[in-house]
C-alpha cells in the first residue's frame, strides 16, 4: 500500500519549494496552460523512479538558476529523500542510502496516464514492454535479478559479436537462452493474471471503455521469431546455433526478450486497425488491469493522471474516477478545470496551480 503522506517538492522544474499533505485518495490539481501541472505529475513519478518519463535529461527537470533536483516525501510512514545533480544522485530511505532505483520503485509505485507518455494500445514496442515489465517487477521481485543478468548477457553477446574472437559465444548464448525463458515465463504468467482479472466482473465499472472484457485479447511475442517458442529453452538455443553467423554478420542479437512485444486485439481485430479514440481506451482498460493486479495483492500504486479532460470524455471520467475511488488507493489528477468532475468531498483535495504554486482551494 502506497501513500503519500506529505510531500515536499523543494526544487523541480517551476515548481515552488512547497509542502503538500495530500489525501489519501483523491488529489485534484486544476490549473491553465503552463503553470506546472504536468511538472507536478512528473515530481511524483521522479520520486518513484529516479527518472524522468519526459526527458532522459536531468538539466531538463533541475529549475533554471539551480543545481538540483530536491524532492523528498513520508510514504507509508517512511521518509524518502532524492537529491540529484548533473553528477550525483542521493537517494534516502529513513536515513540510509540506497543504491537501487528498484528499492525505490517499491516504495512508491506509480502508475502514470500521460498524454507525455503515450498510450500502450497503439504505442512502440518500447512502451509497451515498459509498462509490462512495470508489472511484471512488482508482481514478482525476484525477477529484476534475471533481468539485470539478462542485460549483461546481452551486452558480452554484442560484445563478442562485434570483436574479433568468438571463443566464448557458444556458452554466453546458452546462458542467454536460460535467462531468456525465465523473463517469458514471468511475463506470460502476468499477463495471464491481467486475463484471469479481465475475465472477472469487477472490471463493470469500466464498461464505458469497453462493451465487452471478452473482446479484448493481448498476446505476448516473446522477441525471438515467430518459429521459435520463447518458453523453450532447446528452441531457442537451436536457433541461436543455426543462426550464429547471420548475427556475426550484424554484430549484434537482434531477437530475444529486449525484443518483445505485446499485441492488443478488440474483436479479433489488431489494435493498428483501431481508431485512435479505440486505441485510447484500451490503453485505459490495460493500465486499470495493472492497478487491480497490484491492488489485490496489496501493494497499491500511486496513480497519476496527468490533464485528465483533454484525454477523455465526461462519460469516461466518470467510470475511471468511479472506478479508482471504490479501490480506495490514492490518485493525483490533474485538470484545465473546464469539466465537472464527480468527486466525493469528503475524499478529495482540491488544489490550484498558478506559477509553480500550488495552493488549497
Ligand atoms: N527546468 C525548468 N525550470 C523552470 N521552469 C521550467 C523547467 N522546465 C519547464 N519549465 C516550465 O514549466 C512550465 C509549466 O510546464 P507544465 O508542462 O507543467 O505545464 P502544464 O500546467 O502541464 O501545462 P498544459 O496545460 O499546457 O499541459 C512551462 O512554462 C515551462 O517553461
Ligand atoms: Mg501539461
């Protein structure tokens, strides 16, 4: 369960160095164009990841005539602390330090609906495969350890692929091969349960999204090619001997998991054939079936939803807003203000932004 309890956003972007105790569910944060909204999204989503979802640049997001960037919060109890510079970056739990941006991630998981970010539905397979394995991380800890060897592996591959001396390929692909069926298996097996909860009937709310859960399918590719069954490790080593001097050729891997994919269906029909408006709520749909997996098992995401207005309808909001309430975790909206939103008083914090301040309504 994550909440945030207070939060400080001393130095971000226009943000004004500000305290904030927001509520434990709703958090509306209304203001025109340009005065720190999305800034506001993005500082929560920082905290949580270490990272920007705009810009890999940390002179971007560091306010003009600063050095740093200074966020720091009480989640769940606990005090988290970042500091990041152009050369160094202090992360804090309590008073210690911690080196791993994944420690930091469990302690405040968001999930983030941004017009910045993009929609999966529709979206590259860069996108979708971060939002999958958004899930697939918090749904199964261990996994990030296969992940990390994976990458390595992955990287001494390239490596040898582009040197001179191929003595050590044949042992670095079978252990690549290993790593490989864990991350499709821990894959399948998430998407598996965002299935099991799509099949089950707490998703009515959403039926503005979407008439019928049955019509909408996603289906993994694991990234290796379509003749190669990503869950068998004999396969996969076959092809990578049958196919070690093409990749030589190429000096590099092109397939396995770093290349996977998910694709989206609605009525059979593949999600590059659907309407925009379609792939939107979709997109919707799968990022709510990620909150419900987390959900369920009790380990809460924060929910960001940046410029909620812009991206859908009344009818929509109503159902998401409806929808996310009832599983009483906590959200920050934003919103230009132009609609009535239904939210419950005594659940809600309002707040206007005007220059980088933020203040109580
Ligand atoms: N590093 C920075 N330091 C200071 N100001 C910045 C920095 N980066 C961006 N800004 C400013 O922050 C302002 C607000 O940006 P933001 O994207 O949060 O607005 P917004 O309220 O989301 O607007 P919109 O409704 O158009 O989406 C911009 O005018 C931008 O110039
Ligand atoms: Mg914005």
């Amino acid at each position: 369960m994550a909440i945030i309890e207070k939060l400080h956003v001393a130095r971000f972007r226009n943000l004004n160095d500000q305290y904030l105790e927001p509520n434990k569910n709703i958090n509306l944060v209304l203001g025109s164009n340009g005065q720190g909204k999305t800034n506001f999204i993005e500082s929560i989503y920082y905290l949580g990841h270490n990272r920007s979802f705009k810009t890999k640049n940390i002179k971007d997001v560091i306010p003009f005539d600063e050095e740093l960037v200074q966020i720091n919060a009480i989640i769940d109890g606990e005090k988290i602390t970042l500091n990041k510079s152009k050369h160094k970056s202090t992360i804090l739990v309590g008073d210690e330090k911690i080196s791993s941006n994944s420690l930091l991630s469990q302690r405040l998981p968001t999930q983030i609906i941004s017009p910045d970010r993009g929609f999966v539905v529709g979206g590259t397979p860069k996108l979708k495969r971060s939002y999958l394995d958004w899930g697939v991380f918090h749904d199964n800890k261990e996994i990030l350890k296969t992940y990390k060897s994976y990458n390595k592996t992955l990287k001494n591959i390239n490596a040898i692929l582009a040197g001179k001396n191929q003595n050590q390929l044949d042992e670095w692909l079978s252990q690549l091969s290993f790593l490989s069926v864990e991350i499709s298996q821990a894959r399948t097996n998430y998407i598996q349960k965002l299935v099991k909860i799509l099949e089950e009937s707490s998703l009515q709310k959403l039926e503005s999204f979407i008439e019928s859960t049955k019509n909408l399918e996603f289906k993994l590719q694991t990234g290796w090619t379509k003749d190669v069954d990503g869950l068998n490790q004999n396969e996969i080593i076959t092809y990578l001997q049958n196919n070690k001097d093409s990749f030589i050729r190429t000096k590099h891997l092109g397939h396995g998991p770093h290349r996977a994919t998910v694709d989206f269906y609605l009525n059979k029909k593949n999600e590059g054939f659907l309407s925009r408006g379609e792939q939107k709520k979709l997109s919707i749909v799968f990022w709510m079936l990620q909150v419900l997996v987390l959900a369920k098992e009790n380990s809460d995401p924060v929910v960001l939803i940046d410029d909620i207005s812009s991206e859908l309808d009344q009818k929509k909001i109503n159902s998401i807003l409806d929808f996310l309430t009832n599983l009483n975790i906590q959200i920050f909206i934003t919103d230009i203000g132009n609609k009535e939103l239904p939210l419950d008083p005594k659940k809600t914090n309002i707040y206007h932004i005007k220059k980088g301040i933020i203040v109580s309504a």
